[in-house]
C-alpha cells in the first residue's frame, strides 16, 4: 500500500468512526443526530455548504436498501422462513439501519467531500 492510499484509507476511516478527517482526534457528531459545526481539536469546518451532506444520505439509503434486500434475499433462500413476518422484520431492520447508519454515512460523506475539496 502506497503511502496516499494508506492516507486516504486513514481519513475515510476516521470519517467512518465519526472523527475529523483532517486531524482525526475530534468529533464529527455530538449525540445521535446533532453535527459538530467545526473540529473541536484542529477547527476544520466539517459542512462548508448547505446540502453537502446529501451524498451521505445516498450512502445511508443505498447501504440500507443493499443489506435489507441482500439480507431478505438471502435468508429466504437458506431458512424459508414465514412470508409475512420476515417481511416485517427486514423493514424494522431497514428503519433502524438508516436511523443508527446516519451519523456514518454522513461523517464518511464529509470524509470524501475533505478529500476532493481543493485546498487554498
Ligand atoms: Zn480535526
């Protein structure tokens, strides 16, 4: 691994696990739904732009629709299970998937959005 694949990986990873892609030390979320306007560590702006962060609901909405239709799918085809409530499990998997996925989806957003920013 080249020593820029390794910084981005670093930095997308940072991002994932809701620290700041620039220093990684501070926080992207405060709670479960309130973002941090700027890094409490190294004072990076997280959202420069209103509506920068609609590529992270992408993110959530396309990782949540993958794991319940591949995981519905799946476990149909190995157990069988009754139609009706494994039907209602999986959109109970997929409400509480987007609900607890958002705070990731949308610092990992921030993360790609730090690295193709141009920096002055
Ligand atoms: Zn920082």
């Amino acid at each position: 691994m080249t020593r820029a694949s390794r910084k981005v990986t670093r930095i997308l990873w940072d991002s994932f696990l809701l620290r700041c892609p620039q220093c990684g030390q501070g926080h992207t979320f405060k709670g479960l739904f309130k973002l941090n306007p700027t890094c409490e560590v190294c004072g990076l702006q997280f959202e420069r732009e209103s509506g920068e962060s609609v590529g992270g609901m992408y993110i959530n909405l396309g990782g949540a629709e993958l794991f319940t239709v591949g995981g519905f799918i799946v476990m149909h085809l190995l157990f069988k299970p009754p139609f009706v409530p494994h039907l209602i499990f999986w959109i109970l998997f997929n409400i509480a998937f987007v609900l607890l996925f958002y705070r990731h989806s949308r610092s990992l957003w921030m993360g790609i959005a730090y690295l193709t920013r141009n920096k002055e």
